[in-house]
C-alpha cells in the first residue's frame, strides 16, 4: 500500500520568531507581545529514549521547550499541533561535550614568529596567574553568544547541546554547556559553569615557558600544588606577608569535582596527562587522537574516560610507483586500523563520547559514524557516545540525552537507522524545529503515463540531484528542459513538434501519492490542460526501509598491531629464561677480567654463576656461545632516545622541576636500534640550554614495554647541569641577549645564587615544622615550589648533577662554587677539557662522561682530544664515553675503541667505560655494569672481538629476556616487508575510498633530538620556518 | 727511526705555544727502503713480508729481498702492514675549520646556481684539522663546495702541502649538483601537503632541466662564434659539454637516482653518483649504465623508519654483490678520519675485506681519474703510502707510523698529539 504523502508537512512548522516565546522572563517587551503555542506532539513515531531503549508506535508531546509526556497510546493531547511521524524515528539530541560554539577564539599577539624577542613574565591583571598560559579563571558562559553559523555546523549532524570554553592555554577555563538553539544566552546556557578545559599546549601565550612537552607538564604539576597551597593558606598569614590574591588558583579548588576535560594529542600524552593528574587524585576526561587502540590496557588501567573525535586517516597516495619509500608501516596500521578504534575501546569497557571537534571535514562525521559501526561498534555504544555518555561529560545528564518526560526538548527525527543508511530530517532545539530535508521526500522518478490532447504520452523522469526526462509517443521521444523541483512539485518544459503537437509546452506537475502526478500544462496557445500521470508499477524507487540488525560486524586486518605499533614492535614481550650459556669469551667487566671457555647460568634474570664447565641445572636452557664474546649490556650515560617533544626546556635559566621522566616516548625506533648495537640502559638527559635544567631518567631499552615499565627505577635521581656557549645562548641569535646569564661569569653566580634559595626554602619549610600547633594554624605553609625541591635533593645528596662542560675555566668555576655551597658534583659530561683538569676533578670528587674523539664544531670544542678519556683515567678520574646520538649509541663499542687507537688504553678498561663505569656514575653499579653474580643478566653477545669494527651484535639480553636476536631481526624484516605489501595492496584496493579523510591524522616521528636542540615546540611558526634553519648537525650533531 | 719520530713528536711539544702546524715534508735526496713489510697492493693482491722501493716520488720497486741501493734510508717494517694512501672523497677538509663558527666555513656559494666556484681557491692547507686526519691514513681528499643544486667544482688535494696550489693533486675533478628532492619531505616540521610537495619538487626539477639547457645552448652558441659575452657560470659548465670534467650527482633517494641517470642519459655526461643510500636499490641499472657510486653513509642511521637497523652498514656489500663499482666516503671535515673505521664496520655486516680497502684507495682514484699515479701499491706509481702497525681499517689494529705522500714522508703529530703530550707532562708532573 502506497503512503499518502501529507502535503508540504513541514511547511506547518514555519519557524516562528526565536526566542519570542521565551523573552518575557526578564527582557522587556517592545511593541506586541507574543505567545505562539508550542504544545506539539509527534505521533505514530519510534522513540529511541535512550541507548537500548526503543519504544514504537509512540508520541512524543513538548512544551515550552520541554518534553512533557511520552504516550504509548498514541494519542495526542487536547490542543496540541500533531505532527504525523509514521515511520520515523526520535533519537535524544546528540551533545558534544568538546566545543568553543559561541566563545570567541584567542587574538593572536604580534609578537609571536621567529623574530620576536622573548617575553619571559606575564602581564599581571586582574588576579591571573603569573603564566599567561594559565586561564583557570575564565567562565566561559561570560561571553558566550549564539552563533547561527557555527550551530548549523553541529545541528545538520544531529547536535543539539555542546560543552563550549575557549580552546587555549594549559588552563583553558570553565566551560559551559548550552544549547545551539539560536536565542539569548539566557536560555541557551543549561550549566553556566561545567569542565575546567586543559591541554599541554600553551596556545596563544607567548611567554617563553614552557616550550616543551615536559615543560607543560611541569607547570600543571606546579599549577596543582599552588592551588592545594592556595587553598590552606586562605585565612593565615605567610611570614612574606598576606596571602596573595590570585583569581587562577581560586578557580582551581576542588577540581576533582569540577571535573577535568584534557586534549591530548596523542595516547601518549593522553596517559602523562593522566599520571599528572593523578598525583593530586585528580581523574580526568580526555580528548582522544585514534590511536588509543595502541595502548590499550594502560588507557584502561589510568581510568580516563574519553571523547573521541570521529576523524580518520585518509591513505597516504601510492598511486605513483615508489611512492610508499615515504609511507610507514606504522602509518599504513593506523590507516587500516582506526576505524576500529571506538569498538576495541568499547570493547574493553572505557567509556568514550563522540565530537566533532578536531574533524578536518565535518561531513565525514556520519560515514565515519557507520564505519566505526561496520569496524565492530554496536549502534547502542555508538548512541550512548552521542547521548547519555556526553551528556554526562557536559554535567547535564538530568535534562539531556535522553527522551523523557521534563528533559529539554531537544531530539532529532530520522527517517531509517541512522547507523547504517537512515538520514536526518530535522533536528528540534528546546521544541522548535530545524528543518534539515523534507520529512516525507518526494522521489519522482519513474515512468509515468499520461494523456494529452488525447494523445498517450510516456513520461520518463530520473529525479537524482538534477531532475531530466523525456516525453515520448511511441518510438518518437523528446527531452525535457527548463525542470526543475521544489518539494514534491515538478516544472519543465518540452518541445513537443516531433510528437504531433507544435510548440512548447510548459508543465507544472505535483506528486498527489507515491506514484502519481498531477497538475497543468501551458500549450503553445497559452491554454491550460489538467494533466493525471500515473506511473506503471514497480518503477517508481520505494524508500529504503532498512533498518540493519545490530550485530557487531568484525574487521579484519591485514596489518599487525605491534607493541609500541610500529615496524620491528613485538607482538608480546619476551619471556624470561633460566639459561646455562656455554663456551664464551666472557669479559666480566669486573675483577674476573676476560674469561676464555666461560659459561653463564642465569637465573630468574639475574647472573647466578660465571665459570668454566658449568652444569646445567635442570630445566634451563642451554645456549651453546662458543666463538661468541659476551659482554655486559652497555650503558650511555649521556642519550637523548625515547623523548617526546622538546628535550630541553629552553627557556628560563633554572628549569629543575622539569623532568624527562614525564615525557618518554616508548614508541621510539631508536630503543631497537641501540638494542641491535649492544645497549640496554641509557641515561636519558634534558638538554643544555640552561644551567641548571631538568631531571633526568634512566631506562632500561625494554623495547615494547610502557613509558613507566621501562624506566630502571632503581636508579638514584639525577639531573642535567649545562655550561658554556649554549647557556649563554651564543649561537642562539641577537634576539637571545636579555636573558641572565650571557657570559661564563653569570653562568657560575646564577647557579649559586640558585642554591642559595634553596637553602633558604629548606630553612624555611623546617622553621614552619617546628611552628607550634597554635601557630601553624595561623600561618600559611610554605608553597611547595618543585624547582627549589630538586635543589634541596641536590644539596643534600639525594639527586646527582651530571653537568654539560666543555672548557677548563668554567669546570673550576663550577667546582668553586659548589664546594663553597658544600656539594660536590657527580659527573662532567662532555668535559672535552677534563684533561687539563683532571687532577682537580679528582681532588672535588667528580667523574667524568666523554665524546670519544668529537672536536672542532666550535670554539669551546677546539682542544678536544681524543686522548681526553687516557689522561683522565691516568689521572685517576672515573671515566666513561657516552653517546649523546641515537646513531653512535648503537656503536658504542667502537667508540670505546678509538681510546685503544689514541692512547693505547687497556681494552678491558675501555669496555669498562661503556659498562662498568657508567654503571658507577649513574650509581646502578650495584645492579649492572658487569657480569657479576647477583647483577641483572643484561648480556650481549658479540660474533668478534666486542672492540673490533668487525663485532656485530648476535643477541641483546635484559634480565634474562632475549630483547634482540639478528636472527629474528633479519626474519622480522621479512615479515615487515610482506605486511608492508599487503597493505600497500590493501589501499590501492580501496581506491578512492582510502583518500576520504585526514590528511594529518597520523602520528609524525619524534626528531633526533641533540643536547641544544631548543626550540618552542608549541608554537606554529617554529614549523614554517624551521627548514631554514641548519638542524641536521652535519657532525652527527652540535653538543 | 722510531725513536726518531718521537723525537719529533717531543720536540713539536716544546715549541706549542707558537705551532700550530706541522712543517710539511721534504722530498728526500735518497731512496727510502721499506723493509718487510705486508703490502696490500689492492691491485695485486697482499703480498707477505715484501719490500717497497720509493725513489723520486715514485714506487721504484716491490719484491722480496730487494737489494738496498747506495745511499738508501732503511726502515725496517716487519709485522706492519703498508697501504696505499686512503683517499676520502666528498669532504670540506680545508673549507671549515670550526662549523660553527660562520667566518671559518667556506663550503656555500650564494644563490642556486655556482657552477663557477672551486673549491680549491678556498682550501686552507695550514688547517688544524688536516693533521689530525692524516693521522688515521688519509693522504688525499676530495674537497667538495656545498649548496642547493649546481655547487660549483670540486678537486682532490693532498693533505701535506704549504699552500693550496701545493697542495692541489688535480682540480678540478668534477662538478656537484645536488639533486632536487623526489619524495616526500616525512619531518615533523614539514607542513606542505603531499601535493603541494610533489609540485614543488617538479618545479625543481624544471629549474635544473632550464639551468642545463641553456649551459647547452650557451656552449653551442660559444662554440659556433654567436657568442661573445662571458657568463662565468656556463662557461663552468663547458667543460661538461666537452667531456672534460665529470658531473657528480648527490642524490639518496632512490627516485633521485632513477631520475639522475635518466637525465644524465640525456645530457651523455658522465655521471658519479654521491651519497646514493638508495643505490642498491637501483644497482643493476647502475652497473647497466656503469655509473659508479661514491657511497656516502657507511655508518649513520636508516633513512626511513622502517629499514632494517644496519641498512647504512650493509648496503656496501650489496654494492658489492651487485656488481656497482663504489667508493666508500665519510663526507665531513674532522670526522672524516673515521673514514678507515667506516669501511672496517662495512665489513662486519658482510663487505669482503679487499673491497673495503679497494673501497678507499683504489675505487676513488679511479672515480677522479688518478688511478694511473694513485690508489694501490704499483711500480711506477706515486710513492704515496702509509704503514700501519695492525689493520688499518680496525680500531684495535690502525696505528699509523709512517705516511708519504709523493715519496716526501709525512710528519704524523697534530695539534690533539700535541695537547696530550703538553698535559702528560702535567700529570707526570703531579
């Protein structure tokens, strides 16, 4: 049975004046006052409620903005406008929780770009913080307007409702949830005050701090615990005077109820926002990237939830031969697997909402909708993501999200499933409709008959985008012109001489019923005729009614997903051995010297026995090493691998509260290859744009573990110390002259002044222990300042300096003023001149970590010799070479070697300086640094002599897990280059298909980072004109 | 002699407050003798305990047992092994003294196009950094201008000279062009689109092609008479054109090379290609057009995610395998003293010991013409030479005790040698 359309239904609903029901409130009325009634039901509808709850044949009643009541019975109340839904469906408005709808965006400064000079404070106004990154204390509803553009770009989705703040800084502000109905703010504004915002990008701040990942990290850490301070001290006194007055930190209490809404640009720094966070018990809500299928099980364990943008990759273009020379596996996994994304996340219970935020094309949203879909996710997750779930987000779960009676009259209706082919028809905001299509469409196209002047005519219409056609009598027919549609009325013209009947007629036809048409034709005498066309059955198109069953469809892959998932990632982590290796040259690196015929057992992942013809205990297994050395795994003490953007923060002189543990990236390539080079610890360093830097972290090259299960925790706290050139920014450019220090002399006073106000913190926070209670109640406690902590630790022993140097004067400088502070330094790194300091330096105690032969790429490296390491050593300094590159930390061996080539040093000590040595200055000696008995089992096996350019690496042990075996490596390579083409295939399949979506939605490598790399990693203009600049260190890089 | 050389070495110590150089050597009055030691000829095999005449500049003789002529210096070589001089091609030894620091680098020409500079105009044979890469073995350099697209000529020096015109072996010996991009630019800080990329690099490649026809039309013209007025930079480039002087290609990437040999077809030059970190991918086509590639990034980290971890490291053997004459370089200026070390670790990862050698000595003689004087241990040749006390291209073996260049024996000490020996005596002092 053909439905009869209802004529121009939603002409009916011409859109009344907005907010005039509304604006007698507090507004008043100029000239009459109106009152248009807004009691309306929908009748004979589909009610999806809310995710899983479907009610048919319902009507849905609203008023004044509101829903009032859902009737099963299907009938409408007395007086109501009743609006016949037969066959569509209601769905709860959809909410994004993640917007800036309505808040104007940040004024980008003037001085921003490579030729501004750096601003180093914070216009102070108005209580704000002292970082101009920080605007915890903006309320977003202060300014928020309707936007008409803006909200049509959210409501032809589906959205009603949107969590708006002004997307920038570190501290974004409170947000607020409103509706995108196009009426005051007074009314749009359901939750005034919902989410603090946050990201670690400093946006439109153009103070220098922070300039790196790290940095930004820092700042919140020390932005938190400003605020908990902030909070104690309301009421007391501090012995510096009243409490200061400050809007930022106010707006800072109680976070944890305010709730928290982070942009991350990555599931890395999804999961270091959270660990921040977390060290205040602060749970927070995260904007995902799409790669959080990746790192899956630590995305669940941190708790986040999610909010996900519905934005794919599109494939990298292959069509040109060698294309895919610039295409990684890893990219072409992502390709391939981030449609999946939403449904593993669901599938591994973390909640997640849906926005539109971050799409690089809007219109992608509903097909990347439906292909989340087909990728596995259920139609009721993929409502709950746009329904209930943001609405809970956006702090309106008691008034959106849901149909049902007293929520804001906010849904949209549907003709179809909207999760697989359904459309959109309109969309009501707080009870007033927006009209997206037609609510009963007219398809006219078919083949229709008529009768004209007595004469059958055939009437072909094809009604896609364009409408066209043909009349025909018989075999003769003549095409149609001037057609045109407007709702379900049809006009044309036609010549109709070669039908028998001269000139040209001009029709006006309308679709009364599916499959009929009526109206008038003009003749070429001006006259009207009625015309009845009735199409022949079955040609007319019926409307899809198909609704699609809610089974997960599932994907299937033809990348692998790797752990991190990238080339040459492991698919599990290697498992731990009890081994008996036999037959080895061994070189303990220890008092046992070089042992022929050796054998190793190895036990729970420590050394449990080294000497000759060993037995082997039952159960373990036996690893013929004969022709094999064995060395202990090496150890840089200087390495910049596995750091994720920026490696310095370059900014300010002191930055110690800065720390590299915040920001390892387990995902670097470089872990493997160093592996594949024999090294299992690295000290991974801040750089040395400053004199007192940030916090180092020293890892294990556990490849395809966590940032946190790679870190060798045992380890002692350190950090990074610079002098010379690059802390006072001699190469950096004329614009970098204001900044204290700019000469050798400043660099040694600002580190002791810096200790000097360390001490007096420390003094400071005992005098206020020992406060009696009564007192302690009036008096504020000191602020915990996380700069002067790393300090107070250095002072006292407890974290360990290893200090950038290069020439002799400022090495003496340096040890002058800390023996007056009373510390020592641990280590000199670098220290191209330790030679001609080496007595003192072993009379203050330090040790020292050298290039093995770099020289000659600046003044302060033009007596470096590679006999440094000799002369040191001789002098009786503890020694050892370090890499400072990710290309010699895979060669380390050769460069202990060249101490053999200059100075004739004993090879068993220059094999030391690789293992043993480090292992003392990082203080982990205890653990490793040689093959000991009790040590870790960090082994590697060599085919030659492990000092000789011909030693190439066979297998690479930590604590008893074989992390790399050249063997499987060359295997892997093989694998790869299958999978490689497999997916390569896969996208050239798909077409064009495989070209719809994000050109930038991949995750770009981390650069080689060296130790002067400074750079603001959040600003724009670093990116435009960076390849202007001389990166690449055609030396293997500038230290 | 040994001690001889220490004396030397100690006496330089004594005046280093005023040295800054070393004296380059005298062409000796007599014959030199070596006596007994393992000669690795690179073109006629390794030959054990044998003798090597150098009279005049030149090897005058190799045998066992040769008789010492009248008035000979002996020196007794037993155990050591004896090289040819090593040859580092694609440097800037002598262009840059601290990289740094802008007034000592002399490498970039301003503009696209500087076909005209050379490089040994600019060679500072009194550099500090010579001494001390001559000290690894490196008697003669390949000094290269450096820049965008057409660099300007390169010429080979010899490292013991009193000024460049001394110094200068022969120049110039070919003309760079650094190719123009082929790929995609994958960097971090790379913004362009694809697209925008891929146009980008036409255009590039549109600017060559332009440059080189009218370097053509320029000499067709010249040749004809049509034309009076001189361009400094196509009349550079004449020399192209004639066949006198071959046209170095840097280009890595593999579609830069596809495209280099297609468009040196077309030009008929004869082509070297230099880096050529993709050239095993395009080795047959290489050897089919026998283009020889001075191999670039012997040590150095996969250019691409994805490579394989020693690719840099292996990718001479399957030079080697595949049948493409190659070089092996370690472009630079203080680090190219590495370049021994750099073969040595290409034959870790599966490159025949004789190649490597042949690789640094022989293969780049004959990439710049000079294989009849230089690049192996023949009678007739230059007495260019140095002997080592262990493997020259192992750490644990290269210990250089003697160098000559042209039969004028090298002083090996340099300014590092000279500050270990001043702060020995500091510490020996304490």
């Amino acid at each position: 049975m053909k439905r009869i359309a209802a004529l121009c239904s939603s002409g009916i609903l011409a859109v009344t004046v907005a907010w005039s029901s509304a604006a007698g409130q507090t507004t008043p009325v100029q000239g009459l006052h109106h009152h248009n009634p807004t009691l309306v039901a929908l009748t004979n509808a589909t009610l999806v409620t809310e995710p899983g709850q479907r009610i048919e044949n319902a009507t849905l009643v609203i008023e004044h903005g509101k829903i009032r009541s859902i009737e099963r019975n299907n009938r409408a109340p007395a007086g109501a406008r009743v609006i016949d839904a037969s066959g569509y469906t209601l769905y709860p408005g959809f909410i994004d929780p993640y917007s800036n709808y309505g808040v104007e965006a940040a004024g980008r400064s003037a001085n921003t770009g490579r030729s501004a000079s750096p601003e180093y404070t914070n216009e102070r106004e108005g209580g704000n913080a002292s970082n101009m990154a920080i605007h915890s204390q903006k309320d977003w509803y202060s300014t928020f307007k309707a936007d008409t553009d803006a909200a049509k770009a959210y409501v032809e989705h589906g959205f009603t409702t949107v969590q708006s703040a002004r997307l920038d800084g570190i501290f974004q502000g409170r947000a607020t949830t409103v509706s995108l109905a196009d009426t005051l703010p007074n009314y749009a504004i359901y939750q005034a005050r919902t989410r603090q915002f946050a990201s670690f990008d400093k946006g439109s701040s153009t103070q220098q701090y922070p300039n790196s990942l790290m940095g930004s990290i820092a700042l919140i850490r020390q932005t938190l615990a400003d605020a908990r301070w902030y909070g104690e001290a309301q009421g007391k006194t501090t012995g510096s005077g009243r409490v200061e007055f400050n809007a930022a930190l106010a707006a800072l209490q109680n976070l944890t109820e305010q709730g928290v809404i982070f942009h991350s640009n990555n599931e890395q720094d999804l999961l270091r926002a959270a660990r921040v966070f977390a060290e205040f018990e602060i749970p927070i809500t995260a904007v995902g990237s799409g790669f959080e299928y990746s790192r899956l099980d630590e995305i669940k364990a941190s708790g986040t939830r999610l909010i996900l943008p519905l934005d794919f990759p599109a494939a990298p273009d292959l069509s040109e031969q060698f294309a895919e020379l610039d295409v990684s596996v890893a990219d072409l996994r992502h390709w391939e697997r981030a449609p999946a994304n939403p449904a593993i996340l669901a599938e591994a219970g973390i909640e997640f909402a849906f926005t539109l935020h971050g799409m690089s094309k809007r219109g992608d949203f509903w097909p990347n909708v439906r292909k989340a879909v087909a990728h596995g996710l259920s139609k009721d997750q993929a409502l709950a993501a746009l329904t209930t779930i943001p609405a809970r987000f956006a702090g309106v779960a008691g008034e959106s999200g849901r149909l049902a009676a007293g929520y804001n009259a906010d849904f949209l209706v549907a003709r179809g499933d909207l999760f697989s082919d359904g459309e959109i028809v309109s969309v009501w905001l707080q009870g007033e409709e927006t009209k997206l299509k037609p609510m009963h469409p007219s398809n006219l196209s078919g083949t229709y008959s008529l009768v004209l002047d007595g004469a059958e005519l055939t009437l072909e219409l094809t009604d896609n985008t364009r409408i066209q056609g043909k009349l025909s009598v018989g075999d003769e027919s003549v095409n149609l012109f001037n057609a045109s549609k407007t709702d379900a009325r049809v006009r044309f013209s036609a010549d109709l001489t070669d039908l028998g009947m001269p000139g040209v007629f001009r029709f006006s036809l309308n679709q009364s019923a599916i499959g009929q048409l009526r109206g008038t034709v003009q003749d070429a005498m001006g006259r009207v005729h009625a015309i009845n066309a009735q199409a022949d059955s079955d040609s007319t198109e019926a409307a899809s009614e198909n609704g699609g069953d809610d089974a997960s469809a599932v994907a299937d892959f033809v990348g692998q997903l790797t752990f991190p998932n990238v080339g040459f990632g492991r698919t599990e982590a290697p498992s731990q051995q009890n081994l008996h290796i036999r037959n080895a040259t061994v070189w303990t690196a220890d008092d046992q010297g070089i042992l022929e015929n050796a054998d190793i057992i190895v036990r729970s992942g420590l050394i449990h026995r080294v000497g000759q013809n060993l037995s082997t205990p039952r159960g373990y297994t036996v690893i013929d090493a004969s022709g094999m050395h064995i060395t202990p795994g090496i150890i840089d003490e200087h390495s910049h691998i596995a750091i994720s953007a920026g490696v310095n923060e370059g900014t300010e002189a002191i930055t110690s509260e800065t720390r590299i543990g915040d920001v390892v990236n387990p995902d670097d390539i470089h872990i493997y290859r160093s592996l594949a080079g024999g090294t299992t610890v690295a000290h991974l360093l801040h750089g040395s744009a400053n004199p007192i830097g940030g916090q180092g972290q020293t890892i294990k090259l556990r490849w395809g573990a966590s940032a946190e299960d790679m870190k060798f925790t045992q380890t002692p706290p350190t950090i990074k110390m610079a002098l010379g050139e690059n802390v006072k920014q001699s190469n950096w450019g004329d614009l970098y002259r204001v900044r204290y220090p700019q000469t050798r002399m400043g660099v040694a006073t600002i580190i002791q002044d810096a200790f000097q106000q360390a001490r007096e913190y420390e003094q400071a926070k005992r005098d206020y222990e020992n406060l009696s209670r009564a007192d302690r109640r009036r008096t504020a406690p000191p602020r915990t300042d996380y700069r002067l902590e790393a300090l107070v630790e250095i002072l006292n022993n407890d974290r360990h300096t290893h200090v950038h140097s290069y020439v002799a004067s400022e090495v003496l400088a340096l040890m002058d003023v800390v023996e007056r502070l009373g510390f020592r330094i641990h280590t000199f790194t670098h220290i191209l001149e330790g030679y001609k300091v080496a007595n003192e330096m072993r009379e203050h105690g330090a040790r020292a970590s050298s290039f093995a032969d770099w020289w000659a790429f600046k003044i302060e490296a033009f007596d470096a010799i590679p006999h440094n390491m000799c002369l040191m050593m001789e002098a009786g300094v503890l020694t050892s070479i370090n890499s400072d590159s990710n290309d010699l930390q895979r060669r380390m061996n050769t460069e202990a070697a060249k101490s053999v080539r200059y100075c004739g040093m004993d090879e068993h000590d220059a094999l030391k300086m690789i293992t043993y040595y480090p292992a003392q200055q990082l203080e982990i000696d205890r653990y490793v640094g040689s093959i000991t008995p009790g040590k870790h089992a960090d082994l590697v096996f060599w085919n030659n002599h492990p000092l000789s350019a011909y030693a190439q690496v066979q297998q690479t042990w930590i604590e008893g897990r074989k992390y790399f075996d050249r063997a499987d490596d060359l295997a892997k390579r093989e694998a790869l280059e299958q999978e490689r083409q497999a997916l390569i295939q896969k996208v050239l399949a798909a077409g064009s298909e495989a070209q719809r979506g994000n050109r930038s939605n991949y995750r770009q490598q981390q650069p080689t980072w060296h130790c002067e790399d400074n750079h603001d990693v959040w600003l724009d203009w670093f990116g435009e004109h960076h390849h202007d600049h001389h990166h690449g260190h055609e030396f293997g890089g500038a230290h | 002699m040994k001690k001889l050389a220490c004396v030397i070495a100690l006496s330089s110590a004594s005046f280093f407050a005023q040295a800054h150089n070393v004296t380059p050597g005298s062409s000796p009055e007599q014959a030199v003798l070596l006596q007994g030691g393992t000669l690795y000829t690179v073109t006629q095999g390794t030959l054990q305990n044998t003798d090597i005449l150098m009279l005049d500049g030149k090897i005058a003789e190799i045998g066992t047992g040769l008789a010492v002529p009248e008035g000979a210096r002996v020196i007794d070589i037993s155990g050591q092994h004896v090289y040819p001089g090593l040859i580092a091609m694609d440097t800037t030894l002598g262009l840059v003294e601290m990289s740094q620091i802008r007034a000592t680098v002399d490498t970039n020409e301003v503009g696209l196009v500087t076909p005209e500079v050379m490089a040994h105009q600019a060679f500072n044979a009194d550099s500090e950094i010579i001494p001390t890469v001559r000290y690894n073995g490196i008697t003669h350099a390949q000094v290269v201008p450096q820049g965008p697209l057409v660099r300007g000529q390169s010429s080979l020096m010899q490292l013991d000279g009193w000024n460049w015109q001394d110094a200068l072996e022969k120049g110039p010996v070919g003309m760079h062009l650094t190719w123009p991009r082929a790929g995609l630019n994958t960097a971090w800080w790379e913004r362009r689109s694809p697209e925008a990329q891929r146009k980008a690099n036409e255009e590039q490649l549109e600017r060559l092609r332009d440059t080189f026809n009218t370097a053509k039309a320029y000499h067709q013209a010249r040749l004809a008479g049509a034309l009076n007025r001189v361009d400094q930079r196509w009349e550079a480039m004449r020399a192209l054109f004639t066949g006198d002087l071959k046209l170095f290609i840097h280009a890595d990437d593999r579609r830069q090379i596809v495209q280099a040999l297609e468009f040196t077809r077309e030009f008929g030059f004869d082509l070297v290609i230099v880096g050529g970190r993709d050239a095993w991918m395009e080795a047959d086509a290489l050897v089919e057009a026998d283009v020889p590639v001075v191999f670039g990034a012997p040590y150095g980290l996969p250019s691409r995610v994805d490579d394989a971890y020693d690719m840099a490291f292996s990718t001479p053997a399957k030079l080697a395998e595949a049948g493409v004459d190659f070089a092996i370089a370690y472009p630079g200026f203080w680090d190219t003293r590495n370049l021994a070390f750099a073969a040595g670790h290409a034959v870790a990862f599966g490159l025949d010991y004789d190649a490597a050698i042949t690789a640094i000595t022989y293969a780049p003689a004959k990439i710049l013409g000079v294989e009849e004087q230089l690049g192996s241990l023949q009678t007739g040749k230059q007495a260019t030479l140095i002997v080592s006390k262990g493997d020259v291209l192992d750490h644990l073996g290269q210990s250089i005790t003697y160098m000559f260049i042209d039969g004028r024996e090298v002083n090996l000490s340099n300014r590092q040698r000279q500050l270990y020996e001043k702060y020995q005596e500091r510490l020996n002092a304490d």
